[in-house]
C-alpha cells in the first residue's frame, strides 16, 4: 500500500485541497459504504439507498483508486469481481466521517435510518476516541479476515 502523500499542483489551504479531494458526496459514502462491509460494485450500486449512478460510481471509484485511499482484489470465486477495501489511508478518514455525523445529527432535522439511530445511541453512550478506534480496527479486522492484512 502507498505510503508517500498524494501529490496536489496548487498551493492552497489544506480545507481547499481536502474538498477538492473528496468533497464530493460519493466519495465519502463509498467510504462510508467500506466501512459497512460493502466492497463490491454491485454491493455500492443495490445497496446504498442514495442510489448513485453507474457512470458516477465508476468515476469515485478510480479516483478513490488513484488517490490510493481504496484498493482492490479480484474475487476468488470468480475473477471477474473486484472486491475493494480501504487502505490505511482511507481508514484514516473515518474521523472526518464521524465528525460530519456528529454535525448533521446536532444541526439537521431529518428522519434517522436504523444505521443512523444505532450510531447515534453509540455516541450518546461511548466516547468519540472509543468510537473512532472501534470503527477504525474493527475495519481492519474485517480487512484482515477477508484480505489477509
């Protein structure tokens, strides 16, 4: 896995770079996604109720690739499927993740999804360094078992 820095040609502010990186809405649910246990295409596309494009999803996916923030594996079953998991770089966000969370629920009225209503009564009842690490070796517990690292 990659360990040198992501190389960005303008000078700017590191809030500007990081949007510009992964601003964008589907990239962090991918990542989100990964850190559900989703890492197939077609588990990204039927599974997700934001229901993101096949072209869009197409696009996070390589730029997520390119970035070095996922990574994938051809299925042993059938070569044909690109199994993805993040790297310990893209494990490395799920505090940005965790803090957009935290936000959206302490700001924004909305109807929660079961996912949400679980993760809010974590927070309610676990400090935030204890959910991050619970999240964050707990992926790469997952990964390890399936991947082998």
């Amino acid at each position: 896995m990659r360990t040198e820095k992501i190389s960005y040609p303008k000078t700017s502010c590191a809030c500007a770079v990081s949007l510009d990186l992964l601003g964008d809405k589907w990239s962090l649910l991918i990542i989100r996604d990964l850190f559900r246990g989703k890492s197939t295409y077609s588990e990204f596309l039927k599974q997700s109720q934001e229901g993101i494009a096949t072209n869009i999803l197409v696009d996070r996916l390589k730029k997520l690739l390119a970035m070095g923030i996922i990574d994938f594996r051809r299925a042993s079953h059938d070569k044909k499927i690109k199994k993805y998991f993040l790297t310990d770089r893209g494990i490395d966000l799920y505090p940005v993740i965790y803090e957009f969370q935290r936000w959206t629920l302490k700001h924004v009225d909305f109807d929660y999804t079961d996912n949400t209503k679980n993760w809010n009564d974590l927070i309610q009842n676990t400090p935030q360094e204890e959910v991050i690490n619970q999240y964050q070796n707990g992926y790469r517990a997952l990964r390890l078992s399936e991947f082998g690292f």
